[in-house]
C-alpha cells in the first residue's frame, strides 16, 4: 500500500465512529502486511529466466575480456589438474572406481587410464582440487573450474564439440555457479556448506547442458535436478573428502544434463521456490544476483588464480611473509615472533596449530607463514608431508601469533615480524598477488602450469598443451586437450 493511499485512509478514518476507525486500522495494517509479504517473495521464473538465457547465449555475445578470462581458467585448470594427478587420493579413487567404471570414453589428466565420462568428470574434479591451487571467485569462494571443465571436457571426448562452443560453455557454466553463489553467500557458506560443491553442480550441469543443446525446458529440468544434488560440507576442509567435493558437483551437473536431454522431469522452479534450493540451504537468497543483467555483468570476468597452494584467506599472509623475507634477507632464527592481524574468517578457516599432514597444512596459518619465512614459497611442496614435519618450520610456527581484528578485511593483513635484536619489520598487505586487483599474469601463470606439469607429462608436451589452451577458440574439437594432457 502506498504512503498517500494510506494516509488518506486514516485521515478518513478519523470522522467514523472508534469501532469504524479501528476497523479501517486494522485494514490498512493488513493492507500494509500483504505490501511486505509481496516485497519478501521471490520473483517467478527465476530458474526458468537463468535457463532461457543459457539456452540463448552465444560465443559471439561474450566480450572479449571475458572469453580471456574464460581462456586464463582453462588453462590454469589443466595445469592444477595435470599436478595433482598423481596425488594418494587420485591413486586411491582410481583404485576404487576402476572396477565399476563404464566404456573407456574419457581421459584422465596426467594419467594413462580411461574411464566413463561420469567417472572421469569426478576424478579429473579430484586431481584439479587436491593442491588447493586452482582458481577462486573470491565473491563467493567459488572454486568455479573444477565443477565445469570436470565435466564438458569428458563429455567433449564422447562427443566431440568446436574450441568455440566448448569457451561459450565453460564461460557460461562458470557464470551459472557465481550467479547462484552470490544469492546465497556468505549465510549459506558460514552454516557449513562448501559452496563449491552445492553451486557448482549447478554450472557443471549448465556447461554441459550447452553443449547437449538443451532446450529451454531441458535446461530448466537440468538446473533443477542439480538443485537436488548438493554437495559438500566444511567439515571435510583437511581431508580427501574436500576434493571429492568439486568432483562430485562435475558428475553430479553432467549427470543431470545427461537425464534432462531424454526429458527426465524437475520442478520449474528449483531453485526459488519455497521448500526449493535457495530456501532450504540458506537464510539469504538474493535473487537478482542469478537473473540481474544477464549477458551484460559478467561475474566470469572476475575469475582469480592461486600463486599459492592453500586457501585463499591465507594468501595475504604468505605474500607479506615472503615479500619481508625477500627484501630483508631473513633467516628463521633471526626471529623472536611473527605477529599477525587478521580477519576473524582466517583462524576459523584456518586455525590448525599443529597440523600433521600436507593436506591440513593447507588450513593451518601457524604453517602457511612459517614455511613461506623458511621457504620463501607457498606452492604444492609447501604444503607437503614434508613440509609439515620440517624441523625449521616446526620451530618457527610456534612463533607465529594470529590477532583477530575485526577491522581487518578477509583479503587483508597486518604482520610485523620481531627479530631478535629487537628489530621490527612490518607489512600491510591490502590485495594478495593472485587477487583482482594484483592478477597473476600470463607469464606467472605458465611458470605455474610448467612447474605443475614437469615430471608427468614429456616436457616436450607441456608447451604444446598450453599452446592448445591459449589458441582453444581455433580448434576444431576441444578434446584435444584431453588426449594431449593424459600420459602413455
């Protein structure tokens, strides 16, 4: 109800008898509920809207700053996948699934074996996940790469599709997942969902709905059977089960496009509805971030890659922790202690004091400094076995003193290091190397991919596949790619 309609109602109210005033009171309050109830519903269509557009878009309509970015992803998701490829927890997946899987349709990176597209959408998901290196929607914390080119690259194996349609795809499942993330984010993640996994399913399933040419309909159906499918809980950061979790999310999405193209029915409204996806695993659901400028806010565009192996709210620390021991030339045992100011999100994310694998390395802050201060690096052999269970760094982690200040934001730090004479060395950090703001460059990215890459595929090949990557778009079958990562 409108301020003026209502206050001529009470104006009028105000000649009747009191039994006719509180009536009319009581009707403008009334009035003034439904006005509320109407504002708090969720917009129809909001799946169906998401479903049309996807349907819809065109190589030809994404800019050309976002097919660079969607061209940067590809490329840093082989080489995190190639690294991680070798990894006990791929090992033991492939020894698990090996037995059940399905025709040999699908190639796993940095492997010689083949496997069903379902089940190598999950395992290349894994390997592309356990380092903790790949990239990250920092809006959300989204790891968007593992859920989607997981599952279109097996799928471009079995059904072969040009370097264009395949770019348009990962863009738009990549776009698919920020866009539902952002609705829901932070509310959703702070309760114990790992978004990565609950919102990927939903770009994994709109990528390859894209490339099975789903119709309308299809992709609607398609987005709500990922709805059904959400995966991963926090409670798993630390363990082999967090990499199951984008590995999930591909084959999870890729199976619901797969039933949708033989029109196996959802629910139209999946994600809005009331007892729907938004609703049932979040307190906020923002629904303009999912239909809000489509084809014009590309949230693809803001994609980031890790120069360090771990989670993103360590990264400030580890870039002031190597940047003070580069210029100062520091030795551990120079140092008395490391004092830290930070976001109260890094001590909950990351509060391990005494990890005890490479894995839980990646959540430990106490680790992440100490190693970069002895190492001068936080890549994969920073968060190793080894590393964890280095006497120098043992020794150093223990001097390492988190503060929670409020004021501190997530993507920043304060650190001072005291050195033992009484020195004190100190670094603002505002945006981490990595970030939006400070990108890596193509450069750094290639170093990164080569440094992943050595010692599982030929060296010979490793320029080759980066080149195939940075030239997908002239390729005549994106699986390619594929074959040219796997090893004999």
């Amino acid at each position: 109800m409108r301020v003026t309609d209502r206050r001529t109602l009470l104006q009028a109210a105000a000649a009747l008898p009191l039994t006719s005033v509180a009536a009319n009171i009581a009707m403008a309050q009334a009035a003034d509920a439904t006005d509320a109830a109407a504002k708090a519903a969720p917009p129809k269509d909001v799946t169906r809207t998401l479903a049309r557009y996807l349907v819809g878009a065109s190589y030809d309509a994404l800019p050309a700053n976002v097919r660079k970015e969607g061209v940067r992803t590809l490329l840093n998701w082989v080489g995190v996948a190639i690294g991680g490829s070798r990894h006990e927890t791929v090992d033991i997946a492939v020894a698990a699934l090996g037995p059940f899987s399905g025709p040999q349709q699908a190639s796993l990176f940095g492997r010689r074996e083949r496997f069903d597209i379902m089940n190598a959408a999950f395992i290349n998901g894994v390997s592309s996940h356990i380092f903790d290196f790949d990239d990250t929607h920092l809006k959300t914390i989204i790891h968007p790469a593992g859920p989607v080119v997981s599952a279109i690259i097996a799928l471009a194996e079995m059904q072969p599709v040009s370097g264009k349609e395949f770019l348009n795809a990962l863009v738009l499942g990549v776009e698919t997942e920020c866009r539902i993330g952002n609705a829901v984010y932070p509310n959703h993640y702070d309760v114990g969902w790992h978004i990565t996994g609950t919102a990927g399913v939903f770009g994994s399933a709109a990528a390859a709905g894209k490339l099975l040419k789903l119709n309308e309909q299809q992709m609607t159906w398609a987005l709500g059977l990922a709805a059904s499918q959400p995966v991963g809980l926090r409670e798993s950061f630390g363990s082999m089960n967090k990499s199951f979790n984008p590995g999930r999310a591909a084959s999870n999405g890729l199976f619901a496009a797969i039933l949708a193209s033989k029109n196996f029915t959802s629910s139209d409204g999946m994600i809005e509805a009331k007892r729907g996806w938004a609703n049932t695993i979040s307190t906020k659901q923002d629904y303009g971030e999912i239909v809000g400028e489509l084809g014009k806010r590309y949230e693809a565009a803001l994609n980031t890659y890790k120069p360090f192996a771990c989670g993103i709210v360590l990264h400030p620390a580890i870039d002031a922790a190597i940047q003070l021991r580069n210029e100062n030339r520091l030795k551990a045992d120079q140092i008395d202690y490391v004092d830290l100011k930070v976001n109260p999100l890094v001590l909950e994310l990351t509060g391990k004091k005494t990890p005890q694998q490479g894995l839980e390395g990646k959540f430990s802050i106490y680790h992440a400094v100490a190693v970069a201060i002895v190492e001068g690096a936080g890549g994969e052999k920073q968060f190793s076995d080894r590393a964890v269970t280095d006497p120098m760094v043992l020794s150093l982690r223990g001097k390492v003193v988190p503060v929670i200040t409020p004021e501190i934001k997530p993507e920043q730090v304060e650190m001072t290091i005291v050195l033992k004479d009484g020195r004190k060395l100190s670094r603002r950090i505002e945006h981490a190397v990595g970030s939006v703001e400070v990108p890596m460059t193509d450069q750094q990215l290639e170093a990164k991919f080569s440094d992943l890459a050595d010692g599982i595929v030929p060296a010979a090949s490793i320029r080759r596949i980066m080149d195939a990557c940075w030239n997908v778009e002239g390729l005549s079958n994106a699986a390619d790619i594929a074959k040219m990562s796997a090893t004999a």
